[in-house]
C-alpha cells in the first residue's frame, strides 16, 4: 500500500512539472469532481445485466503536454455493481470502489476535450441485496469481489475558460470481478468537475 501511495504521489509531482519549460503550454490544474454512475457487469462476455444507479466523487490533476494534449490523474470513490431482475424480484449486487484512472486528453479546440486510458480499482465494500421474493439466489450467500480491478476508460466533455468541466466516460472492464464465469464491470459515468 505505501509503494501504491508513493507512486501516486510522485505521479502528481510529475504532472505538476511536466510543463515549466514551456510558456506556451497551459498551466497544470486539479479540483474537485463528482457525478452519476450506470453500472452493470457482462458475465462470460455475455450481454451487460441491468444497472446500479449510484455516483463517484473524487480529486483530479491535470498536466498540458502540449496546447492540445494532456495527462490526467484522479483519485476516485465510485460505487458500481449491478442488478439481477425476474418475475420473482430483484438481486442487487453493490460493489465501491477506490478507482485510479490516467487519462490522456486530446483538445480539439480549447473547449472541446476527448480522453482515453488505463484504470487500475480497489474494492473497499461490497454488499448483496435480495428483496423478499427473489429466490434464484441462497439469501445467506456473499460474493466476495477480487480486491483488484482493472480496465480502461473512454470518454469526452466540455470544458469553460473558467474551469468547469461536463464530461461522460465509458468503463470497459478487463479484470474478472469474481473466480467464476469471467464478469467484468462495464459502466457510464456522468461527471461535474470544478478546477479549483
């Protein structure tokens, strides 16, 4: 955990500094952000299973490589999951994580921003929901998640002169969230962020 903390703070220190050599590059930036999540998981590569309605807030730091490129590193608590629905009623599957996303953002015009990249997550909850008809599943069960996730985002937005950002970003999952039948997490996010 400490070399997870260490390499995290060094890749803040990185981004911080990327561009002090060139005043023609935007100045780094980090703030807040926070939004509505829609996750689902696809089981065995299957069709995704129906959504979580839940949020992710966190901290985000942002380095000009050049005027139209940059990198962004976030720190971020997203809750995901998903549901399970039939006749009988409705599983719910809650899984909140701690989600480490590095972005590359591409600026078409000064506003206008498009982003992919890697995520590496940690599961810090998980919790099953049954309502009192749903019997597919034992009620005493838990499904323990993997304590590591992995994936990759994409996504894009919009982004003021004055630093206030609307974006939307879609999670593809690449690690399996439990041993068997291969599920990954899938999910949208819709997000607010205020550089500060």
């Amino acid at each position: 955990m400490k070399t997870i903390i260490l390499s995290i703070l060094l890749t803040f220190a990185f981004i911080f500094n990327t561009n002090a050599q060139d005043n023609d590059i935007p100045e780094s930036n980090f703030g807040l952000k926070g939004g509505y999540n829609l996750a689902a998981v696809s089981f065995d590569g299957d069709s995704e299973t129906g959504q979580r309605h839940g949020f992710n807030a966190g901290i985000y730091a942002e380095s000009f490589i050049t005027q139209g490129a940059a990198l962004q590193i976030e720190i971020q608590y997203s809750q995901q999951g998903y549901e399970i629905k039939d006749s009988s009623g409705t599983f719910t599957q809650k899984l909140d994580y701690i989600n480490v996303p590095l972005m590359l953002k591409i600026y078409p015009d000064n506003n206008f921003f498009l982003e992919v990249g890697p995520q590496a997550g940690y599961a810090v909850s998980h919790k099953e929901e049954f309502d009192s008809s749903f019997n597919v599943f034992d009620t005493s069960q838990e499904f323990e998640p993997e304590s590591f996730d992995w994936g990759f985002n994409f996504g894009g937005g919009f982004k003021t002169n004055s630093g206030v950002s609307l974006g939307v970003r879609y999670h593809l999952g690449m690690g399996s969230i439990y041993e068997e039948n291969n599920p990954k997490n899938r999910g949208w996010q819709f997000t607010l962020a205020f550089d500060l």
